[in-house]
C-alpha cells in the first residue's frame, strides 16, 4: 500500500481528497494536515511515501513545504500538487521541485484516480528496473503523461464549479438549485445542470424531499466522506 498524506488548507476539501485516495487500490491515507509545519511533521512522522499538497497554506506556502521535503534527505517523498493556484511561476517552480502532476481545483474522483493509477504503475516499472535502456527510460517517464480523459465536460466551466461546490461546502447541507442560484447569482438552469453534474460525477448528492403538495424537492449535498 502507498501511505498518503493528504495536505489542504480547508478540512473538508482534505476529507473529501482523502475519500478519494481510499477508494483507489493500492493506497491508504496516512494522515492529513492543513498547514505547512503540520504537512512537514507529517510527511515524517507517518512516514508518508506520496503527498497529495496544496499550495496555498495559512502559514507556508505550498511550495516552501516541497522545498523542504527536497531538501530532508533522510528518505524520497514523491508530491503530487493539489491547488487552485495557476499562474506559470507557481507551475514553474513546482515542476523545478519535482512533483509528479499537478492537479488544478476544483476536480473529481475520475482526474485522481486516473493519476494515481499511472504513478503506482510508475512505482511499480522502476522497483523492476535494474539498468534500462533508452526504451525502459522512454516508457517511465511517458507513464506522468496523463491523457486527461477526465476534464471538465463541454457546458462545464471550473470557476462557476467551484462557486457552487463553495457554496455548498458553506452551506454544510442540503441546498435546492433555487437556493444555489440565489447564493451564487446564476440562473436556477445552470445551477441546476451544475448539480446534476456533481451527482452524476459521485461528489455530489442527491435527495427528494415531498411537500405538502406532493411533488419532489431535489435536494443537493457534497457527498459525505
């Protein structure tokens, strides 16, 4: 099993992570942290073999938290970047500190999965790996190349996404896509189609609630971790 150390500011955002991981074969959930200093005690303390990190933290960034753990050269950490952080000096120095992908939020359980997977397989071709040809070498590193299958679908953008799964988190409960609408200001349609997106995807949940007339009420949650 690949012990995993889920690092994010928000603790739901880290709980749902961390449900995310367990669901995949081969890895388990070590700990989780939400500050840098934390993620740094962590990543040692519960000898942590992968680090799924966000970069924006109340007392560090991120990215000072990689250079650390490059810097600790008792034992090899391998860090996966989790962050809604996109501008190119962020990915730049992120790629300079050696992480194995970079995952933008808000995102879902397919994109992880998918990422996982091709790391343990990563794993798995270099513990067979004695001295590889330019082949062998060819083929490790076509294996961080993520096909990303699993992006945002065409009428799916990230920034109402996240505002919605933001407004749900705040909520901590159920909401209707009236409720939605009026917290965020999109129309009723959008939220709705947003919803059954988050539904349909398993980061969300859906619920009917009947009304003294009769007719169902769609309620929707984040789906509990």
């Amino acid at each position: 099993m690949i012990r995993t150390l889920v690092v994010d500011d928000d603790p739901m955002t880290a709980s749902i992570h961390h449900s995310y991981v367990e669901r995949v074969p081969g890895f388990t959930v070590v700990g989780e942290a939400h500050t840098g200093a934390g993620a740094l005690e962590a990543a040692h303390g519960l000898a942590a073999e992968l680090v799924l990190l966000d970069i924006y933290l109340p007392d560090m960034s991120g990215l000072d938290v990689l250079r650390r753990l490059r810097e600790a050269d008792e034992r090899r950490v391998d860090v996966i970047a989790v962050t809604a952080a996109k501008d190119v000096d962020t990915l730049r120095t992120a790629i300079h500190g050696g992480v194995i992908h970079y995952l933008v939020k808000p995102f879902f359980f397919d994109t992880l999965r998918e990422r996982l997977e091709a790391y343990a397989t990563l794993r798995r071709r270099l513990d067979r790996l004695r001295e590889p040809d330019q082949e062998d070498i060819d083929h490790v590193f076509s294996l961080l190349r993520s096909q990303g299958r699993h992006s945002l679908p065409k009428g799916i953008s990230a920034p109402t996404l996240s505002l919605i799964v933001d407004a749900l988190r705040e909520a901590d409960g159920e909401m209707t896509a009236n409720e939605i609408a009026d917290a965020t200001g999109i129309s009723r349609g959008t939220a709705r189609r947003y919803l059954e997106y988050l539904a349909a995807t398993g980061a969300g949940e859906l619920s009917l609630r009947y009304g003294a007339t009769g007719r169902p009420e769609h309620l929707y949650r984040l789906t509990a971790t």
